[in-house]
C-alpha cells in the first residue's frame, strides 16, 4: 500500500519517542563529557580518533536497534513520494546555502575573520589526518545518529503539539551540541557565538523533515552537507 504524504505526522512509537528522549541528552551532554575524560586522563593519551569512532558508532547502533521500524516506515515514505521530497531536498538545500552564507556574515561582524570554529578546526584537521576513516564517521555514522535524534525525536514527537516550539528546540539544541564542550573546555564563552554558524543546517534540515515526513530526507541533505566539508578539508 502507497504512503501519500498530505501533512506531518510523528511516525515515531511511544516506547521509540521514550528512549529517544532519555539517550538524547546522553548524546549531547554525558557521552562527550566521557570521551573528554578519556582523551585527557588515558594512561598514553587517548586516541580521537577512535574515541569519535566509539561515540557514533555507539549512537548509530543505538538508532538502528530502537528506530529500526521507524526508519523502515520513512522508507516507504521516500519510495512512494520521490517527486515531492526530490523538490523538497533542492528547495532545502538552496535554502541551507543562502542562510548559511546569512550566518557566517553575522558571525564576522561580531568576531572578525581572526577567530575560527574550534568544532570545524578539530573535525577539519582529523579529516585530514585520517580521510576514509572520517569521511565514514561524518558521512554516514554522524547525520543517522544526528537525525533521528534532532529531528525524528526532538521536532518530530513535538510537532503536532507546538510547531514554533519545534523548530526552536531542535534548531537551538542542534546548534548547541557543536560548540558547547569548546566554550566549557576554553572557558571562552565567545565560542557560543558559532552556534549561529548551524543555525542554517538545523533550520533546513528540520525544514525539510516537516515537509516530506520522511527522515530519509534530511538524513541525505546531513550526508551531502558533511560530504562537502570534508572535501574542502582534504582539498586544503
């Protein structure tokens, strides 16, 4: 039977949005903390590299053991509706491109060019160091794990209940992820400010999940996203 998709609709069970909720702060919050710990008080020094690894492969077991029938369901949404998610993916996309050029403007005018993205300069220099491995993580591991959190749990379990509320957690708690370890860790509170940098991403990602009710699709869009980053990265 098709899946004809005329509105949003949580596609996520009680028992998913329950442990969605309770591992999402432990994502954001408690495992980084961990892998801190790790990289700073490991008898040779840890390894970040696996320690990154560690962490999303973790998550992404995670999302496949809870979320599995959710992610099977979005597959049949994208099957059965790939005209209208294909226009949506390239509307989402040119927005994602014009609000972050919006952002890194922002940005300057409040830093100047001398001050960089702590969160981009380690993902950047680990890409380098170690491209297939990091292309893995940031390609496929990361926007799975990061979706189905940020987007299937946070905005999808509150959108049929507040839609602003939606958005602005999920933007809000998705921006806050990337540069909160940096601020703490540097003691730099003026690191917060590159949360505007994923404003951008986090608007168009949530954008387009609330258009195609399949999570496929901004799964694809974090993909491409990642994707050419880490080009740029390798390409320096």
């Amino acid at each position: 039977m098709k899946i004809i998709v005329t509105g949003f609709l949580d596609t996520t069970s009680k028992p998913q949005r329950i442990a969605g909720w309770i591992y999402l702060p432990l994502h954001v919050f408690v495992l980084p903390l961990f892998v801190a710990m790790y990289l700073q008080y490991a008898p040779k020094g840890g390894n970040e590299l696996y320690a990154t690894i560690a962490y999303y492969a973790f998550g992404f077991v995670f999302c496949l053991f809870v979320f599995w029938r959710y992610l099977r369901t979005a597959y049949d949404i994208l099957c059965d509706n790939w005209a209208k998610n294909a226009l949506a993916f390239f509307l989402a996309y040119i927005l994602c491109l014009l609000l972050t050029y919006l952002a890194a403007s922002v940005v300057f005018l409040l830093l100047g060019d001398g001050a960089s993205n702590a969160n981009n300069d380690a993902i950047d220099a680990l890409t380098r160091d170690y491209p297939r491995m990091m292309m893995g993580i940031t390609v496929f591991l990361a926007p799975l794990v990061e979706e189905v959190l940020f987007r299937g749990v946070c905005f999808g379990s509150l959108r049929m209940k507040h839609k602003t509320l939606a958005y602005l957690l999920s933007i809000g708690l998705f921006a806050l992820y990337h540069v909160w370890e940096y601020a703490l860790g540097q003691e730099d509170p003026t690191a917060l400010v590159f949360m505007l940098e994923y404003i951008p991403a986090g608007y168009a990602l949530a954008w387009l999940y609330d258009k195609t009710n399949c999570i496929w699709m901004p799964i694809f869009l974090h993909m491409l996203i990642n994707a050419l980053a880490s080009a740029a990265a390798t390409a320096m």
